[in-house]
C-alpha cells in the first residue's frame, strides 16, 4: 500500500540453487543420479563393444545398443520453484532457515549494536519473529521476479493481479478460503495496480476491464504475511524507455531513504535526504522537461502485526517532524515522485478497505452490515481487504453493508490517490 516495507525487510537474495535450474541440469531438468552418468557411459562401451564383436563375425550388421533404464529420482530431492509459483517455501526450506538478505550495519553511536557481544547475543534471543519476516520475504521476493518477467502489455489488470495473488497463497499455503486462514497467512493487502497519474490504492473491482498498454507508468504494490508480519515492496514498470529518469530518481530516493534511516533517526532528517535526492533529477516527455518532484503527502510508515499502518509516518520531503525511529519497530521505507505537482488526491472508484484497530463499539441498523462485519472480522482481523476478497468469498450484494461500516466508523476506505491528469507517477519500495 501506499506507505510500506519494513527497512531490512523486503531486501532478500535468492540461493542459486532455488532461483534457476539445479547445476549440472539441461532445460530445467534434474541432474542423473549418482551413477546414472556411469551407468550410461557404461552401456555405451557395452554396445560399441557387442558391435565390433558382431562385424567380426557377420559383417556389416550391427546389434542395437541396449540402455539400462534410468534410475528414478528418489523422493525428498531439492526442488525449486515453478513458474508460476506453486511451490510452497517450506518445501524449498524445510530447515526453516530462510535467507536473511541484505544487512545494513549500523554506523556512528549505533555501531556498538555491531560490535558488542552482548548486544549482539540479545538480538538473537529475539530472532523469532525475524524468520517470520525473512519467510514472508523470500515468498516476496520469488513472485516478485516471476512477475518483474511476465508482467506485459496487453494483459487486463484483474490478470495481473489475480496472478500475483495466487502466487503469494500457493507459496504461504494459506488459500484464504476456510475462515481465518487468511489471518494466519497469505497476501497482506490488496495488489495495487496503478498507472500514470494515480500513485498508490488502485486495485481492480469485479468486472473491471483495464488493460495495461505499453506507453503505462504502473506502480506494482503487493503485500505477504506470516503470522501478521507484513512484508511489503514495489516497484514502476514502465515499457519505453523515456520513463527511465523518473524511475531512476525514485528508486536513488528510496535507497538514501534506506541509508539514512535506523534506531534514533528522526524523520525529518531522513525526510529531507530523500527529497535532496529526488528533485535533483529531470525528465523529458514530449519535447518539455519536468523536474521530478517528491509527492509530499505521501509517506514510508511502520508497520505492527497485521497492522500495515502502525501509527509513525516517515515523510519524503523536508518537514519539522522531530519524532524519531525506535528499537523494535519495523519501517517501510517507500518513495514516490511526479512530474505534476507532487500532491494527489482521492479520485476514482475505491477498492481498499480495512478494519479500524480500536474502532467503538457502534449499534449498526443495517443487517447487511452486521454479517459484513463478521465476515471481514473473521477472515481478514485488522489486514487491509478489496471487494474483489469479498467477491471470492461468496459474498453477494454487499456494498450497502461496506458503505454503512465506513460511515459508522468500524471500516476504513482507502481510495486512489492521484496527481494530475497527464502527470506521470513512479514508487519504489526496496529492491534487492
């Protein structure tokens, strides 16, 4: 969502071994057995040997090698992942150690963290909740690039993000289907699918027919979780290349919004670096250039268990906020720049929803309303939801009952947030 991934978070390496075919393996398929390579070299020697005893004793005619059958491949074997993915990662990592990633060391009066045996050995007592985070990662990580690669023009929206969520179910194992599954793992909030002027909070509804063309600027925006941690990180794809500095100044953006920030930072100071960073860059669009400008009401924030927003926001432009990044919180740390004025708006149909952590107790009058309520209680918690959930769900006539939850304060409506029509917006969230 607009607003997301925890710093250390999203940033993980694949091994080799998982990311591509096994070594030793020709299209994609496994390596022999051991001794299935001497095997064969054997029934060659076999054959060439039966061969040359046969013309000495009939001549031109020779006997067909005969080949061992090949072993089967014994069960347990590595395997990797499927395109697209289906493989669940416990499978890939039965070990349950999962990569950590990148690791930014801590520098200046926080480097004692690096160097001091006790803290470090602290740190590990409380790495539990770190596996959860590097699992949900890695999940990331892996659909990330099978969509970075088959993401194309052409393909409707409802097809993208349909794809990139099924994935994130396959590889938690949680389908979401049987009530409370979702809240135990699975897609962290709605895929936001959004083009040109419309920065963040786009997600297709049912029946939507939006299909992604080649002169598009869409920010891809999707979340994972593991037991509440959300793990979340986007990226702009952008299919001509006259886009390329206002992604690239999005993506530095982020980086030195990365570099800058950690325990005890205060957010303006991050704030302002990443604006320095931004607006240094230009763009050319059609013979004019465009400064590109750092959206000013949009924000990095943290993030609690199934919480997205967690309260702190992380600004990306100059500002007197003097609060500061605190042992044990976890940040998303994304950027966004324009080339139109560096504002947006609510426009457009909503999508996104979530429950209000801490809402009142309100007597609802419309029945409707009262068994949405459950449903999103009992399937989604506090996790940020689309119609598009509900729809799978087997819901049926629900808007009344959504609409009559926002306006009694229990639900949340995130609507698209957009610059002006004909600007171009990118978003960037940490990408190894």
């Amino acid at each position: 969502m607009a607003a997301k991934v925890a710093e250390d978070v999203a940033n993980l390496k694949l091994n080799e071994n998982i990311s591509g075919p096994a070594k030793g393996t020709s299209n994609g398929k496994p390596p022999a057995e051991n001794g299935e390579a001497e095997d064969d070299e054997s029934d060659d020697d076999d054959g060439l040997a039966e061969g040359g005893a046969n013309g000495e004793a009939t001549g031109d005619k020779k006997k067909k090698k005969k080949r061992k059958p090949k072993k089967k491949k014994k069960a347990g074997s590595a395997k990797t992942q499927t395109s697209p993915p289906r493989v669940l990662m416990t499978q890939l990592y039965p070990s349950g150690n999962f990569p950590e990633g990148e690791i930014c060391e801590y520098i200046g009066n926080q480097s004692y963290r690096t160097t001091s045996e006790e803290k470090r050995h602290l740190d590990r007592m409380n790495d539990d909740f770190l596996k959860e985070y590097r699992q949900g990662a890695e999940i990331h990580r892996q659909v990330r690039q099978w969509a970075q690669k088959n993401i194309k023009p052409g393909q409707t929206l409802t097809e993208i993000a349909e794809g990139i969520e099924d994935s994130v179910r396959h590889l938690t194992g949680h389908m979401g289907l049987e009530e409370g599954d979702n809240i135990k793992g699975g897609v962290g909030f709605p895929t936001g699918l959004s083009r040109n002027h419309c920065a963040a909070h786009y997600t297709p509804n049912a029946g939507n027919k939006m299909v992604l063309e080649h002169g598009d600027v869409m920010k891809v925006d999707f979340g994972v979780h593991v037991n509440g941690r959300i793990v979340d990180s986007a990226w702009t794809m952008a299919f001509d290349p006259v886009y390329d500095p206002l992604l690239a100044a999005v993506k530095d953006a982020t980086n030195t919004g990365i570099r800058e920030a950690g325990i005890d930072v205060r957010m303006s100071d991050i704030g302002a670096a990443v604006q320095e960073t931004m607006e240094s860059y230009e763009v050319e669009l059609g013979g004019t250039t465009y400064p590109v400008k750092a959206i000013r009401n949009l924000n990095g924030h943290n993030i609690g268990q199934w919480q997205i927003h967690g309260g702190k926001s992380v600004p990306i432009v100059k500002g007197g906020d003097q609060s500061k990044m605190e042992e044990g919180e976890t940040f998303a740390i994304e950027t966004f720049g324009s080339t139109g004025k560096g504002y947006v708006r609510d426009d457009m149909e909503c999508s996104h929803y979530a429950k209000i952590i801490d809402a009142p107790k309100v007597a609802l009058r419309v029945d409707s309303a009262k068994k949405l309520l459950t449903t999103i209680t009992k399937n989604f918690g506090t996790l940020p939801f689309c119609r598009r959930y509900l729809d799978r769900l087997g819901q049926e006539k629900y808007l009344l009952g959504l609409n009559h939850l926002v306006q009694s304060g229990l639900v949340e409506a995130y609507p698209p947030l957009c610059d002006t029509k004909g600007s171009y917006t990118a978003q960037y969230e940490h990408q190894p």
